[in-house]
C-alpha cells in the first residue's frame, strides 16, 4: 500500500515569491492533517480535514497561508509571499478518522528555504 | 493538554534492549499514551499507543505505570536503523470527537556499533 505522499520534497524560493505543496493522502483516509517543523522542534498542526472541511485551522497564519482540499482526497498547502521565517518542513499526514483509535501517517515533507 | 517530559537523548549498543522514559504526571484519566518516531529526513512514525495496560506490538512494548504518571517504551534488540527521535505524545481530546497530537521536542537516540 503506498504511504502519504508529498511533492515536491525539497524548495527554494526567494522571500515574496508564492509557493504550493501538494499531499496526496493514503486511500480511505478521511483525516488530513498538514504540519509545520522547524529544524530541532517536533511537528506543529497547521490544519485539519476532515474530508472536504476545514474543522481546525486555528494554528494557520491566516494573512499569507492557504489550504484546499477538493473532493476530499489530494490537498494543497500554499504560501503567498513567503516570508524568511518560513523555511521549514511542511509535513502532511493523514488517518482513517480522528478518533483516538487512528494513528497517523506522515508523508515524507517538503523542505523549504526561503532566501 | 498534558504535557510530557523526556531526556534530551540516550545512547544504546546495538543488539541490546533501549529503554525511553517518559514523564506525564498531569495526564487524565481518558487521555492516551502515543509514541512516534521520526529517522532523518524523514516524517514521523508511529509506533505503539496505550490507556492503561502495557502494550506490545511487533516495533516495541509500552509500560505504562499504575498511577499512569509516567512510561517507558522498550526497543528490545536495538539496531542502528533505530537511531532517531522518539517522542512521547499525550494525546488529549480537543474537542468535536477529535483528539490532537502534540509533539514536544523528543529524544533523540543514537544507536552504538
């Protein structure tokens, strides 16, 4: 069975320039999660899915970060302008629901840098 | 949320058992016990999860304490292909039937030849 998957893996941009990811989740999976990691931290949620709905986005920087998921299955993470602060792995995951019961599954990340 | 607390990071020989512990002292009574783990460059991993009783899976086991203040997940033959950060999660309920990961930063095991 192929795991989440994410593309691209690695990014360079400069500082203003928008920039997208893309997570394509295990199949069946309803739950969709998108993480930010800095280098040295554990991962922190950005958004949760629950298939088509946003139910927590409480934790996204609503100014310059967006996300979507079309018909509940593949979503995109975009930020426009990025910002130096930005450089990070942005981690997708995803679980058969969000009960206690699911754990989650991760996806490789995408490594960005901004300059 | 509960939180945990673990060591910065430990050292194990190869072939023996490596044994992670992990402080929850806040932890109540509906809230599990999660363990990940995270290689380089890779995304996190999940590993085993408990309430109460010690689990055992085909990764790891989990001891849990009776009064729940605290566990250790137990790597039995450690292989350098265990070196990575484990992390510790209570995951707590964060409401409308969903329940959160919280990662803190881990502790990082380094798996000695």
């Amino acid at each position: 069975e192929a795991g989440v998957v994410q593309s691209p893996r690695y990014k360079i941009i400069e500082k203003k320039q928008p920039v997208a990811f893309w997570c394509n989740p295990i199949s069946g999976h309803n739950t969709l999660y998108w993480y930010l990691q800095n280098l040295g931290q554990g991962p922190e949620l950005l958004i949760r899915y629950e298939n088509e709905e946003a139910v927590d986005d409480s934790q996204l920087p609503k100014d310059r970060f967006s996300a979507e998921r079309l018909k509940g299955v593949d979503s995109t993470l975009k930020i426009q302008p990025a910002e130096l602060g930005d450089s990070a792995v942005y981690l997708c995951a995803s679980s058969l629901g969000q009960d206690s019961a699911y754990e989650q599954y991760f996806g490789p990340g995408t490594r960005l840098t901004v300059t | 949320d509960a939180k945990t607390t673990q060591p910065t990071s430990m050292d194990c020989a190869e072939g023996r058992a490596a044994n992670l512990p992990c402080n929850h002292s806040t932890i109540s009574g509906n809230e599990y016990v999660y363990w990940y783990r995270q290689i380089h460059s890779q995304g996190p991993q999940y590993i085993i999860h408990g309430l109460k009783n010690n689990e055992t899976n085909e990764m790891a086991s989990l001891i849990i304490t009776e009064d729940r203040k605290s566990s250790t997940l137990i790597l039995p033959h450690a292989t350098l292909r265990d070196t990575a950060v484990y992390y510790c999660i209570v995951r707590a309920y964060s409401g409308a039937g969903s329940y959160q990961l919280t990662f803190g930063k881990g502790t990082k095991l380094s798996v000695i030849p």
